[in-house]
C-alpha cells in the first residue's frame, strides 16, 4: 500500500473544510475580514490601555507599507498586525486543573506566527521549536518583506497555496480545525467505550495491506510512515474497505474519508459494524444532523452536553 494522496495537504484541509462547513463559510473570512473586521478590531484596539506593542501593532494595521512610522521600527503588515490585535481584546487566560499561569500576549504571538529569515536554515528552526500547536511560519528578509508562508504542524511544513498573509491566517484556523476534527473522530470510539481497532487500522507503505483488511467488512486503513505517530500531518494512502476489498483510495484525511463512509453506507444500504454502534450513532445523528430525533438514550446523554 505504498501510495501518495493525489493532491497538496493544503487542498486537501481546504477541501475537508468546504465539505464540512460548505462554500460560503469556507471562504467568509477572506472575504469579510478586509471589508469588515479589520476596521472593527483596529478601533477597539485603540480603546485599550497603551503598551509599546499595541502601538506598534496598531501603526502597523493603520499604515501602509513604506510609512516612515513603520519603518523606524519594522513589523508584520496591515493584515497581520490587525488580527494580531484580536490577542489584545481577547487575552489568553490561565486555564486547566494545574492552574498553569497565563503566557503574555507576546508569547501568545509567538505562538500564532514566527518569522524566519530566508537565509537561515528552515531544519534547524524545526528542530529546536517544540510548539505543538499548528502556526504560521513567515519566511522573507524582513516581516515586512515575506516572500513565503507556511503552516507548521508537529515540525512538519505545509506550503501554502497563496503567499497573502491574510491567506496564511486563513489555513492555519482550517488546519487547525482538521485536526481537531481528526482527534474528535478518532477518539470518539473510546468515548463510547467502543474498540476502534475494529473500524481504524494502521499500517506502513511497506506492510503487506491484504494482512490488515483481512476479516474487515467494513473499515479504514490508515498508511502512514510511523504508525506510532497519533496525528500525522499527513497520509501515504487513506482507503475505504468492503468485504475485505479496497472500495475507495487516496482520500486524504480522516474527516473527508468518515464522510464518504457515511455517504457509502447510505447509497448501498449496510449496517454499520454492531461493534462500532454508538460512535456511528454519534456521527450520524449530531455530527451531520440526520435524524437526531431518533438518538438512543446513551447518544442523547451526549447531545445534551454538547452545545
């Protein structure tokens, strides 16, 4: 099974996304944020109590490139600098058991986007970041000057498709929010107190895949390049099986292929495996809406939980 996606992980989060959330949403942030937030948040910005680098993020989202005011002191561009200014109005706050201390703002930046400079090595930067939350990497001679930028996701670089900064900010959330996705659906069996083993399995390129989808009536496998890895960036292969049969390949990710197993399941009329009841339960009645009616009392528990 030693097979690469047909398609960039940038189009591929782009597409999960579209198909979750549909057109409209997918592309309302680029869309509203020029004409409509970026003004909003720039004007509560300045209702806040003054600090070095509010004023620097301010100038920044006021003024175009080349200002003088800028230039004594270089930062992030206008699209940047003013949603950088959402961490102002929305500080990060202590949370947790532990009541671990709340970061700063400037870390929390730093956090969110990390500028490179293009001439230094892009494998040293990973190799010594130990961020665990996907952000940006902005690479160019200056932060004013960025000729590239990348999502970072466990050391792992994925290109994105446009060089706009606003674009950037773009991918990240939808990165984000695929992995958040892929956690959610792959956790969600042992919510359920359910053997996820009996739906998901992982393999490598140069396992032999009939030993995996042997017995599977119906299931995903997962190719990967290190099985141990929970959440890889990305996939070798990512196949639908039926009647120990590959039935459809190269989809991706694991939220666009729970989708098409659903769709699957409904155009060939199968029953869902009986060990896997209540996690298909789960995504058919509140993650896609079908029927949320009809929820068991051991799914509706979870529904009244959930927002």
């Amino acid at each position: 099974m030693n097979d690469v996606p047909h398609c960039p992980i940038s189009e591929q989060i782009l597409q999960d996304f579209t198909l979750l959330f549909g057109s409209e949403t997918a592309s309302k942030l680029l869309e509203r944020w020029p004409t409509v937030f970026k003004a909003k948040v720039i004007r509560l910005g300045e209702t806040l109590s003054s600090t070095p680098l509010l004023k620097i993020l301010l100038s920044s989202a006021k003024e175009s490139r080349g200002s003088s005011e800028t230039q004594d002191s270089p930062e992030w561009d206008r699209d940047i600098s003013s949603f950088l200014l959402l961490l102002h109005l929305l500080p990060p706050l202590a949370s947790g058991r532990k009541k671990i201390q709340r970061i700063s703002i400037s870390q929390a930046i730093d956090h969110l986007v990390v500028f490179h400079k293009a001439c230094r090595s892009i494998q040293e930067h990973l190799e010594l970041e130990d961020n665990r939350q996907p952000y940006i990497l902005a690479l160019g001679s200056s932060k004013e000057a960025i000729s590239h930028y990348f999502i970072v996701v466990d050391k792992k670089l994925i290109p994105c498709q446009e060089s706009s900064s606003l674009a950037a900010i773009d991918a990240l959330f939808k990165a984000s929010n695929q992995r958040k996705s892929t956690a959610t659906l792959q956790g969600l069996p042992w919510y359920r107190k359910e053997n996820p083993f009996t739906l998901m399995k992982r393999c490598e390129p140069t396992d032999p895949g009939e030993d995996f989808i042997k017995g599977m009536v119906i299931g995903i496998i997962l190719v990967v390049e290190d099985v141990k890895e929970p959440l890889p960036v990305s996939y070798n292969d990512v196949a639908i099986i039926i009647e120990e049969k590959i039935f459809m390949r190269h989809l991706g990710d694991v939220p666009n292929t729970f989708v098409n197993l659903m769709g699957l399941l409904y155009m060939l009329n199968l029953n869902c495996p009986k060990e896997m009841k209540y996690t298909f339960e789960v995504i058919q009645h509140l993650f896609m809406r079908i029927g949320s009616e009809m929820c068991t009392p051991r799914v509706h528990s979870l529904k009244n939980k959930l927002p």
